[in-house]
C-alpha cells in the first residue's frame, strides 16, 4: 500500500508498526514485522496477541476456521494445501516459526510441538511416511495426535476422491467409506495392522455391486484402486493397454501424494488384489459399455472405443454384446463405421 510505503520510510519506526498493525486485518503479512520487533524486544505475550491477530486475517476467508488452534487442524490445508514455496506459503511458514518461538519462551511446550508438526506439514503434507513419523514421533498429548492426523487423513481422502460418475444410466450413490480410509487406518492403528486391509478391500470387492447402475460412486474409487494397482505391477507396461486407456486413466488426475499412496498400497495390499480387481472387470465390464441408444449426434467413437477394451478384456463377452448388437442396431451405419476403424466386428 502507498500510505503504508510512505509511513516506513518517513515515520520513526514505532510509528510505523503502529500504523502496519492497524492494517492487519486488510493484509495478514503485515502483521510479521510488528511480530518480528515483540520478539526482539521480547515482549511474548503481545507477540502472542498479534500472531492471533495475524492468524484471524489469515482465516478470515476461510469456512473451515472455527477459532483455528494449532492443535486441532493443519493451517497448511486450511490454506489450500499447496506448496509450491510462493510468497503467502513462505510467510505463513515464517508465522508459525515466530509463533513457536514466542509460546517457547512463555514455557507453552504443547503448543510448541504441535507448531513442529504444522511446520513439517507445509514440508512435507504429502510425503505419507514423513507426515506418519511426524505424528508418532512429535511429543504432544493424545488428543492433539489424534485431531492433527485426522486433519491430515481427511485431507489426503478428500483430494483422491474421484469425482462422481455421470454416465448415461449410473444413479448417483454416494460412498462415505472406501479402500483409502481401510488403508489409512491399517497404517496408523497399531491394532488392526496390515491383514486387516486385505480382509476389508477384498470383503467389499466381492460384495461390489456388478450392476453398473448400482455401483454409483464406488465406481470411481474402484477404478482408482485399479489404476494404483497396475502403475504398481506394471509400470506402465500394461497387460491390458486398452482397457487402461479406455476405462481406467480418462478423468483420474494425479494427486501430489500418489507415490506415497502407492508404497504404501503395495505394502498392505494382498498378494492377489489386482487378479481379483481384474476378475470383477472382465465379468462385469460389458454392463458398462455406453449404449448406442444413449449416444447422441450418431457420434458412437466412445461406444467403439469402449468395445474394443471390452475385445481386449473379455473376448466371450465381446462376442456376446456384439451378437446383441447386430440384432438390435444393425440400421445404425455410424455405429458399425465407428466400429470398422478400430477394425472391430
């Protein structure tokens, strides 16, 4: 602000913090040189009172503040969550750090780790074995463990949530609990440990509705499963390349934390969870292929592309679909010239 680059160079210098504190609200950084001159001048308790200050500015926006507290959710995910070392993450950095050193010297030792912890986020949010060795590690009191990691954990669910599936005849059916929640919880809960994650992924695999108007949601979450699976197997050499480019990759973006979800998949998934997620596709996956009847404009490159991973996959129930087809649509010339230049029939 021009009033504010005037009053820092001609004003003496309490006047100009003076001035800069008043501005807070308007611009949070403005609250870190008024912080910067408390803690040289060791005053630690209005330090304290003006971090509060600064940390209102800051969160004034934001929905999820509900008289923020550094041991009850993570600030770098109230932020957004990104970090890419830009000039408002760098200064909420240098917040915290002050904050941490002001609650030292007023003897604040909760308060004190539990800042360590929101310091380490903003390094290392999505490195899964850093963030879990944060929270094990970092001397705090149960509770404030348990509100951080699960500030945490819901996060990290939150941004690999694919989005829902509209297709033409899928229902939407919301899915509250999913294979990342079994992960997370097998990783960070001593008492159910790794076994407990393959009992619960394959309980709801063989329990996964084959009626592609039924799955809804769990749609997305199973072809992320699927994904995750492959990239681990296979690295990019894909048994099924097809299938994968057709039905598994369209839509699914990467998250930042996909490296360590996968290690950690690999760890805790049975030996046997890609053959089985594999079973289900090649015995249900022609129930999901778009309809002709549904495509408009008589464009049918997606049901062709759908039938040639279908081909790939499946070739019985290829046959099977095509056989239906050919009775039902064989006035569709469109859809059988889509089908002839995938060289499909």
């Amino acid at each position: 602000m021009f009033y504010i680059e005037v009053m820092r160079q001609f004003a003496t210098p309490e006047v100009y913090l003076n001035n800069l504190r008043s501005t807070i609200i308007q611009q949070w950084s403005n609250g870190l040189p008024v912080i910067e001159d408390l803690l040289a001048r060791q005053e630690y308790r209005e330090c304290v009172v003006v971090i509060q200050e600064t940390l209102d500015s800051l969160l004034q926006h934001k929905r999820e503040n509900q008289d923020w507290t550094a041991e009850t959710s993570l600030l770098f995910l109230l932020m957004g969550g990104y970090y890419h070392g830009n000039v408002n993450q760098e200064n909420a950095k240098k917040l915290l750090r002050y904050y941490q050193q002001a609650v030292r010297e007023l003897g604040e030792s909760e308060r004190v780790n539990a800042l360590e912890i929101q310091c380490i986020t903003f390094e290392y949010c999505y490195d899964w074995s850093k963030m879990l060795a944060a929270f094990v590690e970092t001397p705090v009191t149960e509770n404030t463990r348990q509100a951080l990691l699960e500030s945490w954990r819901n996060s990290i669910i939150k941004r690999a949530t694919p989005h829902s599936y509209s297709n033409f005849y899928t229902r939407e059916q919301p899915v509250s609990i999913w294979w990342l929640h079994w992960l997370l919880d097998s990783i960070t809960s001593e008492k159910i440990g790794h076994a407990w994650f393959g009992q619960q992924a394959l309980a709801w695999l063989a329990n996964l509705p084959g009626d592609s108007e039924k799955l809804g949601r769990e749609y997305g979450v199973l072809r992320l499963l699927t994904k995750d699976l492959t990239d681990i197997k296979f690295l990019l050499k894909y048994p099924y390349p097809k299938f994968y480019e057709v039905v598994i990759a369209p839509s699914l973006t990467s998250t930042p934390d996909d490296v360590s979800r996968r290690q950690y998949l690999q760890e805790y998934a049975p030996s046997d969870l890609w053959e089985r997620v594999m079973d289900y596709w090649k015995a249900n996956l022609h129930k999901f292929v778009p309809k002709p009847e549904m495509s408009q404009n008589s464009d049918y490159s997606t049901n062709a592309a759908w039938m040639s991973a279908l081909k790939e996959l499946s070739p019985e129930n290829y046959q099977m679909l095509l056989s239906e087809w050919k009775v039902n649509h064989q006035r569709r010339r469109n859809l059988w010239k889509a089908m002839g230049n995938l060289g499909l029939m």
